[in-house]
C-alpha cells in the first residue's frame, strides 16, 4: 500500500513540476502579448487614417460631379448631355454607396479593440497565475510581496503592459 501512495505522490510532484514547467513556457511568451498589441493598435490606425483618405477622396470626387452635373444643365439639350449626365448621376450614387459602405471601419476597429481587451485580460490571468506558482516557490519575503501584488491585480481593473513587466522583472521572471 505504501508502494502506491508512493507512487502517487511521485506522478503528482512530477505533475506539479511539468505544470511549473508550462507555466514558465508561457509567461516567458509575454513579449508575444506585447507585439499581438502593438500590431492591433498599428492595423487600427492605419485603418482608421485610410479611412479619412478615403472619405476626402470620396468627397472631393461628389463635389466634382456635382459641379460639374451643374455645368451640363447649361449646355443645349442633346443625346451626349443625357448620356454625360447619366453617367454622372450614376457615378455620384456609387460614391454615396461607397462612403456608406466604409462604416465597416468603424465595426473593424471595435472588433479589434475587443480582440484587444480579450488579449489583455488574458495576459492578467496568466500573469496571475505565474504569481501564484511563484508564491508557492519563493521564501517567506518575497511570498508577501508576491501575495501583495497578486492581491493588486485583483482589485485593479485595468493593468498596463509597463505594469506586467515590471511584476514579471521584480520576481525574476
């Protein structure tokens, strides 16, 4: 019987190790976090400044072919003034649908921000998780420190990437 519980204990302290393990894996990959960030933040506002180019383009374009379906009403009536003016009707409607359709930037950007926030708080947990496997780990000194900033991190709602590294610096991790 003892041979067993031996045993157990043995596949349990290994288990522990390995999970230890993954733990360290992960939180060494917060540099990913940063970067997965940096990158939303950059496609936001690259996005978003496209964007305005656009809509300046698009506008300057509406006030053109409106000038210049003016210019038409004064030229005599003719099947090249029908045709031009058609043309020119057809080609405002298509920019006023075009500037209708680039909404989805906005609807873009809010799907990244949430993408973003997921990210974040992901991060938090897993930064909560390295504290408490550090808690664990460290003698009594640090194990207070540890156990005030996991405490922080509980009551804060938002943390800084700056924030998360230097929790991770202070534990040498």
């Amino acid at each position: 019987m003892e041979t067993n519980l031996l045993k157990e204990v043995k596949e349990l302290l290994e288990l522990i190790d390995s999970f230890k393990s993954e733990v360290t894996k992960i939180s060494q990959q917060k540099e990913g976090f940063k970067a997965v960030s940096h990158h939303i933040d950059t496609a936001i506002s690259e996005s978003e400044e496209a964007t305005k180019k656009v809509i300046d383009l698009i506008g300057s374009s509406l006030e053109a072919v409106q000038e210049v379906l003016s210019f038409l009403k004064e030229l005599p009536e003719g099947e090249k003034r029908e045709r031009a003016e058609e043309l020119l009707s057809r080609t405002l409607k298509d920019l006023m649908n075009a500037l209708t359709l680039l909404e989805f930037q906005d609807i873009l950007a809010q799907r990244l921000l949430k993408i973003k926030e997921f990210l974040s708080e992901l991060e938090k947990s897993i930064l909560k998780i390295v504290i408490l496997v550090g808690i664990e780990e460290s003698e009594d000194g640090k194990k207070e420190d540890l156990q005030r900033k996991l405490e922080e991190l509980q009551w804060k709602k938002e943390i800084s990437q700056d924030e998360v590294d230097e929790i991770m610096k202070q534990f040498g991790m």
